[in-house]
C-alpha cells in the first residue's frame, strides 16, 4: 500500500494520478476501529472516549456518543441499533440514527473486540487487561443477558477474535490457540 507522494501533500497516489479527496473529518483522537457504513452513515470509535456518526457524502458529524473510555471495537448495526464496546467495560446499543443509548451492559474486561448480531441477539467477548474469557449473548432490543459462555481459564484464556455467526453456530477463537463453535440459542 503507498500512502503518499511524491509533492508531500496528503493525497494518495494511485497509478501515477492523485486520488480525488472526498472529504476528512477531524475527530477528537486517533480512530483504531473500522467504519461501519450503513444508509449513507459511516459509523466509527475514537480514543477520545467518543462513538461518532458521520455523513457518508459530506463528512459531517451528525452526532456522538460518548463512553468512559477508548473504543477500539468496531461497530455491528442492526435492528435500527449500533451495538458497541469500550475499554470502560460496556458494551452499548445506540439509537442509529439519533445515537441516544437504548441500553447498556457491563462485563468484567473492557470490550475491544466487535460484536455480532444475530436472530434478535448480539454475541460480544469482554477482552483486554480484565479479561474474563467470557461469550455473551444478549437481547438486542433489550440487553438483558440471555447466556454466557466460559472460553477456558478467567484471565489465563481470554476471547482473542471478534465472534462469528452462521447458521446457529458462534465462532470465535482464544489466546491460547482454541477454536470454539457455540450454540447460539443455547
């Protein structure tokens, strides 16, 4: 990947030509998660302790939401919701085109991994230095908790992988090399 040119200006040059900027917005910090992109609304967590809604075609910050903490985890959309984590141990559903909190749950690690939304449920791991290795499976409309799952030892194998969902299976892997299929409706 070339990021940059030879005049030193920012744009990034594809096959000999300048690509065509359509637009940057400032946000408060660095940005680790990636976008979501749903109805013309980019979706994306900051460091800065924010969860940002931007206008797909003007860059505009439409709204956002603020955590008590750095979001790395990237959003999942669904059901008229963003579903997101953050180092403060959350994980948050947000109205998508509002961004008022609809509910919130707490684990007992930060949540940088991505959540998944399947049939009515959102499967989310807690991860990071409280680590507890545990799945969740929660009630998208309500966040009431419908499981939870114990991936190995608390604190020894966490959840390394953002989990996966087809057909009723959820995937996700741990930090000491564990692949794991899981019963959504448990």
């Amino acid at each position: 990947m070339y990021l940059g040119n030879p005049h030193r200006n920012g744009n990034v040059l594809l096959h000999g030509t300048e690509a065509r900027l359509l637009w940057k917005a400032k946000l408060g910090d660095a940005v680790f998660s990636s976008a979501a992109v749903v109805n013309d609304v980019v979706f994306v967590g900051s460091r800065d302790h924010h969860f940002y809604a931007i206008d797909a075609r003007t860059g505009s910050i439409l709204w956002r939401f603020k955590t008590g903490n750095l979001i790395f985890s990237s959003a999942a959309i669904a059901l008229g919701n963003v579903y997101v984590g953050s180092d403060d141990g959350h994980i948050y559903a947000l109205d998508a085109t509002s961004g008022a909190k609809r509910w919130a749950f707490k684990t007992e690690g930060e949540v940088r991994l991505s959540p998944a939304v399947w049939r009515g449920l959102v499967f989310f791991a807690d991860s990071g230095f409280r680590a507890s290795g545990l799945l969740y499976a929660l009630d998208a409309k309500t966040g009431e908790e419908k499981w939870r799952f114990q991936a190995g030892v608390a604190r020894a194998d966490w959840v390394a992988t953002s989990p996966t969902v087809y057909e009723r299976a959820v995937y996700f892997a741990t930090s000491t090399g564990y692949l794991y299929s899981v019963d959504a409706n448990n």
